[in-house]
C-alpha cells in the first residue's frame, strides 16, 4: 500500500512525511530508502512503537528514537530529522521535556480519524468525505498505511486534486 501511494505522490510532484518504526527499516528497508531518494522527510516514531509517556527516564526514551535513528543511518548514511510523533499520541509534560532537550521537534496531527482498527474500516467513499471536510490549509493528516480503505482512498489519483481544491474553496469563501 506504501508503494501506491509513493507512486501517486511521485506522479504529482508531492512530498510528504512518513514517521516510521524499526520493523519497517528492518524488513522493508528499500521502502524506506526510496521515500528518501524521492525527497519525503523519513521521521522518528519510535523503534517499537511503546508508549513513550511510560518511560522511567530520559535515557530510556531517547534509546528509543536513537535506535531507530541508528537504524536509518546504518540504512541510508544519512542523519534521520529530528522530528519525533508520539504512537498513539500519547505524550505528557515530561516527554515533551525529553524530546526537546534532545533537540526533536515533536510533531502532532490536526485531522486523524480512527483508522488503524482494520475491522472497522469505512468504505473508500465516506473516507474521503471524511479527508475532505476536515483537510484545511496547512493540515497535517495522520493516515495509516495499514487501512486498506486509506491506501484506496490515498491512491486515487485525484485526491490530490480534491483536497487542493477544498482548501482553495475554504480559504476563498465569504466569512459570516
């Protein structure tokens, strides 16, 4: 499903951000290495995806990122960006604290709906309804490749076009 939607975002001339784990540098690491090559920013989401606000310190949560920053460096060569999503979104004040003093920047999402529960799964249809009425200019949009109605959905060509067009429609209407 990554590989459609990298195709599309190939074809439209879009960049985007994908916050990986360890198991995909690990088992897919070609994945990887081409959203690199096409220019997407590669970012931290942790190596096993734990809940991060469990941490008993500062020097267990940044193993976690630094292990995965390690893997994508054995990976590419490169640094990976510090940028930094939490799994599941769960933070608190003291891994805020953490993330920052090591110098990430922690990246949260403005529209998300629950879409990672594979056995409740909206069709393609009313997704992207979905997508549409919430995207805004400047959305960050957490989508999980994982569903398979969001890789139908993300791989149609024209919801690029679409998504486009409701920020214009929103940005340009009359203000009552």
């Amino acid at each position: 499903d990554v590989e459609k939607i990298l195709d599309t975002m190939k074809e439209k001339n879009v960049t985007g951000t994908f916050f990986v784990l360890g198991n995909l540098i690990e088992r897919n690491g070609d994945l990887v290495k081409r959203m690199e090559s096409e220019g997407h920013t590669v970012a931290n989401h942790t190596y096993s995806h734990k809940d991060m606000t469990k941490c008993g310190s500062a020097e267990e949560f940044l193993a976690e990122l630094s292990k995965l920053d390690t893997a994508y460096k054995t990976l590419t060569g490169k640094d990976m960006p510090k940028y930094y999503r939490p799994p599941e979104g769960k933070f608190d004040e003291k891994t805020m604290k953490y993330a920052y003093d090591a110098g990430y920047k922690t990246i949260f999402w403005s529209f998300a709906y629950a879409d990672w529960d594979n056995d409740k799964q909206p069709d393609a249809a009313s997704a992207k309804k979905k997508i549409l009425d919430n995207v805004h200019n400047g959305a960050v949009i957490l989508l999980h490749p994982t569903s398979a109605t969001n890789a139908a959905v993300r791989a149609r060509k024209s919801l690029c076009r679409a998504a486009n067009a409701a920020v214009l429609r929103r940005r340009h209407a009359p203000r009552v």
